[in-house]
C-alpha cells in the first residue's frame, strides 16, 4: 500500500520537475503557460465579478420596458382626456340646454318668465300661476298634487304648479302646444277648460296642472 503511494507521489513529483525544467530552459512554452493562466484568471473574473452587473443590467432593462409600458397607457389616457375635452367643448351648448331642461335644483323664477313670455306671445290673459313648495336648499319634499299621477321617470323630483289663462280657443291652444316645447320640461297632468260668452265674445279660461321635474342635489 505504501509503496503504490510513494511510486504515485515519485511520478508526479518527476513529471511536474520536467515541466519545471521545460518551463525554465523554453521561452515559448513558458509564454503558452502565461497567456493560459492569464484567460484562466480573466475567466474567472468576468463570472464572479461581472455577474452582479449583468443582473442589473437585465433587471434595468426589465424596468424600462414596464415604464415604456406604463408611458404608454398614460399617453393614451391624456390623449384621451384631450379628446373628451374637445367633444365637451363642442357639445358645450347643448349641454347647456340640457341642464335647463332638467335642472339640478328647482328653478320657479325660471319657469314663471317663461309662461310669461309664452301668454305675452300667443295673447292669453295669465290670470294665475301657483308654484307648488319646493325647499331650494336642503332635501327636496315629496308633494304630489293627486295621488293618482304617475311618478316622473327616474323617480326625478317634481315642481308642481297650476296656470290659469284667458283668451281665445285657438290662442289657448297654440298656448298649451307651445307648453309643452318650453326649455324647460314639464308633465301636463291635467286640463280644465270653462267657456263663457261676453260682449266681446266667447272667452276660454283655461286651467293647466302639470309638474316640473328636477333631479335633486346628489348625496
């Protein structure tokens, strides 16, 4: 056993004295070595020390597509913002219109100048315009003038009122055509018309019934 161990350990010692030997007596090999070791060693510095910059660089390339990614979405969303802005921007009118149709809030000064201006324009006499309560600051109440109307759509708030007019048959019916083509939406709920004759001629009095419909603040 000792001797197979002393032949091994006489062999390699021989063998790595030759190449000593070589290694001293010829140049070329001698630079053969040196430029082997030489890779070796830049071998293993390039794992071990360029490892950890090639995983960074992989993650930072990693993170810059994500960003491109969400640069992306944003600039779609601000495009589309931009565009939103513009339709609102054209339709601005008739949002307008929209809003005066249907007001967020109750608006009975709004609504009286405008059968005002319609009795002035068809030549009927306004003998009366009541305008049911609404509260204008705070919850709306619920008042209903009969419990027999259908609710509004939406189950929207209601302005009720009633108008009287006095006039001709024609005058009062242009009148009531035209009520119901105001800016300002409302439901006729009901007509009452009384004929008389006068000196002048027969006269219509008419009394309109009817609701406003507003949707109310938010909560």
């Amino acid at each position: 056993m000792a001797t197979g161990w002393r032949g091994s350990y006489y062999r390699y010692k021989e063998l790595f004295l030759n190449i000593s030997v070589l290694y001293k007596k010829r140049a070329d090999l001698r630079a053969f070595l040196e430029i082997v070791l030489s890779i070796v060693a830049v071998i293993v510095f390039v794992m071990f020390a360029l490892k950890p910059t090639a995983l960074t660089i992989i993650s930072l390339v990693q993170q810059i597509k994500e960003e491109r990614k969400t640069l992306s979405t944003l600039t779609q969303k601000a495009n589309d913002l931009q565009k939103a802005g513009t339709l609102l921007a054209q339709n601005q009118r008739y949002i307008d219109n929209i809003n005066t149709a249907v007001s967020s809030a109750p608006a009975p000064d709004m609504f009286m100048k405008q059968i005002e201006g319609l009795s002035a324009r068809h030549s009927v006499d306004l003998m009366g315009l009541v305008v049911s309560d609404v509260v204008l600051i705070g919850s709306p109440k619920t008042i209903r003038i009969s419990g027999e109307l259908e609710p509004l759509p939406e189950s929207a708030n209601e302005m009720g009122y009633s108008i009287s007019v006095k006039g001709s048959f024609s005058n009062i019916d242009n009148f009531m055509k035209e009520l119901e083509k105001l800016r300002v939406i409302s439901t006729i709920d009901s007509v009452t018309v009384n004929s008389s004759v006068t000196e002048s001629g027969r006269v219509i009095v008419a009394v309109i019934s009817g609701r406003v419909p507003y949707l109310g603040s938010s909560k």
